[in-house]
C-alpha cells in the first residue's frame, strides 16, 4: 500500500463518483516489476482487489504483467460477489494503464 | 472482543418485556377474535387493548382510528394506493418529498404508472422540505401529501405541525410515514392535523412484521388487500395476535420512557458529534443539527470511502451503516444524501451511527476512541487525500 514517488508508470482507473478509483504504481528494473504498490478509495472489494494485484504482479516481467485479467485477480482473492466483480474489480486494467505508461515513457525518452 | 451495535436504524432487538406480553399469545390464547366464544372474546380483548396503546403514542382521539398491518411498507402502500384510489373522481395529484422510505417513493412510482401526477419537494442541505414549494405546487387536483415525520438516514425531522395546517387550509389529505420517529419523539396526530400517520412495530422494540396505520375517521380510503373484512375491511387477513399484543406493549413502553430515555440519547448523540468533529479534520455532520432524532449520528469524511470504514469498524466489533453505494444493492449512493446536495464521493463517504436502547456512553467513548485512527488509515490508502493532509 502506499506510493512510490518515482514511479516508472502510474495507472488511475475509476473514479470517485462512482465509488472505487484506484492507482496503481510500478516501478520496473530490466523490464520486470520491481515494485508495485496502489492507493484505493473505495469498498472492501476494491481494497482487496488492489492490494492481490501488488502481490500477482510483483516480479513479472511485463509481457507476463500484461496477461494478468480480471478473472485472475477475483480467482487469487477465491471469487468476489457478482454484484462487485464489475465495479470493484478494476484492479488488472489499474496495472494495464501503469504499464502503458511506464511503455509509453520509454518510448518518448528514446 | 467488544461488540457494539450502532445500526438501530437496520434492526432492533425485541424488548424482554414485549416478549414477555406476547407469549401466551403463541400457545395459550389463541382463538380468532372474530369469534363470538370465549376463547375468541379472549383475543379480541387483547387486540383492543394494543389498539388502544397505538393510539394514545400518536395521539389519535379515537382508539378505531388505528389499524394493524404488517409494518411500515404496508401501512405506506395502504395510505398513499389506498387515498389516491378512493379520491380520483377528486384528483390525480400526489405530492411528496425527495428524501422519504423507497416504501413511499416506489409506491407513488407506480401509482404515475397509472397516470397519477407525483410531485417530488426537494429539501434543503439539512433535509428539511421546502414549505413555499409545497403550498406553491398544490393545486385543484391535488389530493394527498406525505411527508415522513423524521428521516431515518439524516435524522431530520420535518415540520409536521406547518405541513398539516397547510394540507387542512387547502383540503387535501396528509399521510405522514412516522416509522423512524415513533415512540422517539412525541407524535400528536389529532393536533397536528395528519390524516393518515404510518409507524412499525420493530422500530420501536416490538417484534419484525408488524405495523399499524393511523386514519382519521371520515377519511376516504379503500384497501389493497382483500378477503374477510378484518380490520374495518382495509386490512384483511387473520390478524397476527402475538404481534398485534407485541407492538401495543412496545408503544406503551415507549410512551412510558419516552422523556428520559429521548434525554439520554440526544446526550450520547452529542457526545459522539462533537467527538467526532473534534478528532477527525474534514468530517461534518449530515441532517440538522437540532431537528434531529435523538438516536441519529450521520457524519461524512472527506476522501474515504463508506464501506471500508464499515468494515474496518466491524473489525473493532463496531456496527454501523452508510450511505454508500456499496452497501446498497443498487449501487447508487443514498437518494436522500444526494437529495441535501452532497456531491457523490461525499455521499459514499458517508456513515450512520444509530443508537438504541443498550447504547452506553461507554460505547460513544469507545467508537470515538478507535475511529480517528480508522480515518487516517483509509485516508493514507486512498488517492484523494491531498498530500497536504497526511503529515
């Protein structure tokens, strides 16, 4: 938990109309994830569903960060109530939008 | 561990007393009042004896003004389908607020669905309805108004005794949906010229699934449930005996208390505001500060979320509730926090403390004790809190 104030890629996904908006931080070392911590507002749910992402995806390498899915992540916490798998579980696209970031800066810095 | 319940407002424990009342009426006393033998005499004394405890609470002058139902819906399903039905010759316009039970709100939808108008009052940030609006959107048409006497979520209670003398002066019925105000405040239906007053048993420490509904003799209202005629003919069904017996001693109890026990509560409710808003920057008081049920905390804290404090406090053994979306099966936020003008993320910030009769001061000390700590947590995990605000 918490957040890492020199990321390489940071994902905000949800918002907080809604009632879960989370970020996600990655730090990364020879294209592997050294570090990955998160912020959430929201439910139970959506705490739980971030925190199990930091712990799945700590150690990916990126190829491997990026076939990480919803489902994966509701599988590890052993299943979430229906009525939360679509608004709480928003945690795998929060690494996805990280990802693209820290990809995205790589890109411009060539 | 501790355990503390502060969601009275969810569900109440039936009073030793009121269980005391009733049990005889499960195995020893069990004949139909509608009966002319002893064993039917034997009940029928009994039912109106409760009717006659319902009655003296809210201040009917008749003891048959008062019918059984099965709870709070009931009797608002009752009153609103019940008067629109029996008066369309007369109108097809209903009004009601923005911030009352969805037992109301979903009742006057589907009476729109039939073609009836429904005019829905907005409040104010303290949920306290417009009375200009009101008598500005009465008209010829015009034929009930109800307004709950106090909100259960924001503890607001409403100004009854205005809203009944404008509905008299005008000539249109008033139902007021009284389920989280009676036997917590004083109710005077005769006085307050309400036509049509809705409370339920469990509210008010008497057993789950029964209710009653006030009607001011003269009022023109048909059922919505029929068969054999009981209960005038607006409420068939055999009555529910044990329950009946359950809900009179539970109103004559409240009756009894009211004074102290309201005393106490307005004390503890206080206690734990101010704690709270002493200890914990960034957090308000939802619903009016003095028009407000003895027994009602709501409280919003900026950044965080309602369900993870929720279970962060159940975790201290602490039981609350809130108006978050996550609690709600809909997951829309609560309709009357929106309706008082907060935005949505404050909505879902939100948390009901309610107190009940166990309440101790104890408890307020102890929930007040833990929460700053619970707050700073969730506010340290959550992307909102300005960076400012951690230290």
């Amino acid at each position: 938990m918490g957040e890492i104030p020199d990321a390489d890629g940071v994902g905000t996904v949800g918002n907080p109309i809604c009632g879960d908006m989370m970020q996600i931080f990655i730090k990364v070392k020879d294209n592997r994830l050294e570090d990955v911590k998160f912020k959430t507002f929201g439910c139970g749910a959506a705490i739980a569903t971030s925190s199990m992402i930091t712990e799945l995806a700590k150690g990916k390498t990126i190829e491997e960060a990026l076939k990480i899915t919803r489902a994966d992540v509701a599988d590890a916490l052993e299943g979430l109530p229906p009525i939360k798998m679509h608004c709480s579980n928003l945690a795998a696209d929060g690494l996805r939008v990280a990802i693209e970031d820290y990809l995205k800066k790589k890109e411009a810095s060539k | 561990m501790r355990r503390i319940c502060m969601d009275y407002q969810a569900g109440v424990p039936t009073d030793p007393r009121v269980l005391e009342a009733m049990m005889p009426y499960f195995t020893e006393t069990f004949g139909n009042p509608s009966s002319p033998h002893q064993f039917g005499q034997e009940t029928k004394t009994a039912i109106d004896h409760a009717r006659s405890k319902v009655a003296e609470l809210i201040g009917a002058k008749k003891v048959g003004e008062v019918i059984f139902t099965s709870g709070g819906t009931e009797s608002n399903n009752l009153a609103i389908r019940g008067v629109a039905h029996r008066n369309r010759e007369k109108g097809d316009h209903v009004i009601t607020t923005k911030i009352e039970h969805m037992s109301v709100i979903n009742t006057c939808k589907s009476l729109q669905k039939e073609g009836f108008k429904v005019t829905f009052i907005p409040v104010d940030k303290y949920g306290i309805i417009d009375l200009e609006r009101l008598k500005s959107e009465i008209n010829e048409r015009t034929i009930l108004v109800s307004v709950m006497y106090a909100n259960g979520e924001i503890g607001t209670i409403e100004p009854i005794r205005e809203i009944g003398s404008i509905c008299h002066d005008r000539k249109v019925y008033f139902h007021v949906d009284a389920v989280a105000a009676a036997g917590k405040i004083p109710i005077d239906a005769e006085r307050e010229n309400i036509d049509l007053l809705s409370i339920s048993s469990n509210d008010m420490y008497g057993p789950k699934g029964v209710g009653a509904l006030y009607i001011r003799e003269g009022t023109g209202i048909v059922p919505v449930i029929f068969g054999g005629g009981q209960e005038k003919g607006l409420r068939s069904g055999s009555e529910n005996i044990p329950g009946i017996v359950g809900i009179g001693k539970a109103a004559e109890i409240a009756k009894n208390e009211m004074y102290s026990e309201s005393r106490r509560m307005v004390e503890l409710r206080n206690r734990l505001i101010n704690n709270i808003i002493r200890d914990i920057p960034h957090s308000y008081l939802n619903g009016h500060p003095t028009e407000r049920l003895p027994s009602n905390v709501n409280v919003r804290f900026s950044y965080i979320e309602g369900e993870s404090l929720i279970l962060s406090l159940d975790m201290e053994g602490v039981a609350v509730s809130s108006g978050s979306a996550c609690t709600s099966k809909t997951l829309e936020p609560s309709h009357v926090l929106l309706a008082i003008g907060l935005a949505h993320e404050e909505a879902h910030g939100s948390l009901l403390f309610s107190f009940g009769r166990q309440t101790s001061k104890e408890d307020v000390d102890y929930v007040s004790g833990i929460l700053p700590d619970i707050v700073k947590r969730l506010r340290a995990m959550s992307p909102l809190t300005p960076k400012e605000e951690l230290g």
